[in-house]
C-alpha cells in the first residue's frame, strides 16, 4: 500500500475565504490527481497533474505537484458554498494502479 | 456511456450471510478496482483487475473477501461470511491504460448487523 496523507483532515471556512489543502506521500508517482466527492456518489475527477512542478489551474482551484512528485497542493480561491464536499488527491503508479489519500472534508459556510 | 453501474446501491445483511457486489465497468476500459471507503480508514484499494486477470489483490482483508472478473464486462465482489466491520461504502471503478483517471459508480452501501 502506498500511503498518502491529505491535511488538514477537516476544515470550516467562512464564504470569501481561501484555503489550501496537502497531499503528502514517501512513494514518488507517475500521476497525481485530485477528485471531489459528494455525499452519496463516487469520486469525480477535477484535475491531473503529471510532471514534477506542474501547476494548473480550473478556475479558482489551484494544482500543484511538487518536484519530486511525491507531494501536492489545492489551493482554492474565494471559497464558496458549492465547494463544500471530500477532496482526496490519488497517486498513480507505474502498474496503473490508484491509491487515494485519507480525504478533506471541507465545509463552506454562506 | 451510462458510466460504471453497480449494484445494489445498499444491501442491509445478518453477520455470517453471503454477500455479493456487482459492478459493470465503462465499455472498453481494461482496468477495474474494487475499493472500500470508512471514516476510520478512508479509501482502499481492495484488488486491481487488468484484462479480466487479478493484478494486485494485496488489499483484500481475509480470505473472507473474493473477487472475479470472468469477462470485460462484469465483475463480483463477494464477502463470506460476512461480518458487522465490513460495513462501509464499496466502489468499483475502471479506467484504460495510460488514461490517468479513475472513473468511479455510485458505490454499495453495505451494512451488516
């Protein structure tokens, strides 16, 4: 198993805020993704990012992956309420295999 | 695509009953997982499947848990006897190599009393 630690594990903010969340891991992988669950549904893809340094951006959602792509950033901009769900980042290996993060659960409040 | 369908959306069972999840994968992917989300543990990955042959069942708890694809497109998650720790969210999921993305069902909500 090939573990990925998200912090922080849960997190409260008021609408307008920012925030950032961290996906951190010892194993280096070929591909990182992020996806977002809702209550009641499976994950949904947001982004993947491939090269180490890599940042993309999906409107006010930042992506990072770090050098030596073992680590990764979401940064969002202006929260808002519908952003409110479960962030888990995911680490592809060479095998084509997905292994998810312990997940954040994040709460905008209007 | 309809996506990944899975079935049944929740399954309520007595401990020691025989359990099985179904799960019809994204025509023309070659990949499926099986996972299993808790609060305590988050998501799992139980076994990976590439071209109906099990590569990786290094997850799967017991010898209690089995899994078969026995074609492209229709795999079983079988738990028996089933016991009250197995309660918890399972999903199947597919993809195709090289694509960088998992695409998940709506998942079985299993809860055993």
């Amino acid at each position: 198993t090939q573990l990925l630690e998200q912090s922080p594990q849960f997190l409260s903010i008021q609408e307008g805020e920012n925030l950032t969340v961290y996906c951190n891991s010892s194993s280096v992988f070929s591909s990182l993704q992020w996806y977002r669950q809702e209550p009641g549904e499976g994950p949904v893809l947001l982004v993947t990012v491939v090269t180490g340094g890599e940042v993309k951006k999906l409107k006010r959602l930042t992506f990072q992956f770090g050098d030596a792509r073992k680590d990764s950033s979401l940064h969002i901009t202006a929260a808002q309420p519908g952003d409110t769900g479960l962030y888990l980042c995911a680490g592809e290996n060479t095998g084509n295999q997905f292994y998810f993060g312990t997940g954040t659960s994040l709460t905008v409040i209007p | 695509d309809a996506g990944v369908i899975q079935s049944p959306r929740h399954e309520v069972t007595e401990m020691g009953q025989e359990v099985t999840l179904r799960c019809k994968p994204i025509s023309g992917h070659n990949s499926l997982f099986w996972y299993r989300q808790t609060m305590m543990r988050g998501l799992e990955l139980l076994i990976y499947f590439n071209n109906n042959v099990p590569i990786d069942d290094s997850g799967m708890p017991e010898d209690r848990f089995s899994a078969k694809m026995p074609n492209a497109s229709f795999s079983t998650l079988k738990i028996q006897p089933s016991e009250p720790r197995d309660s918890a969210v399972y999903f199947c999921a597919s993809s195709f190599t090289g694509l960088t993305e998992a695409f998940f069902g709506q998942g079985t909500r299993l809860t055993v009393v």
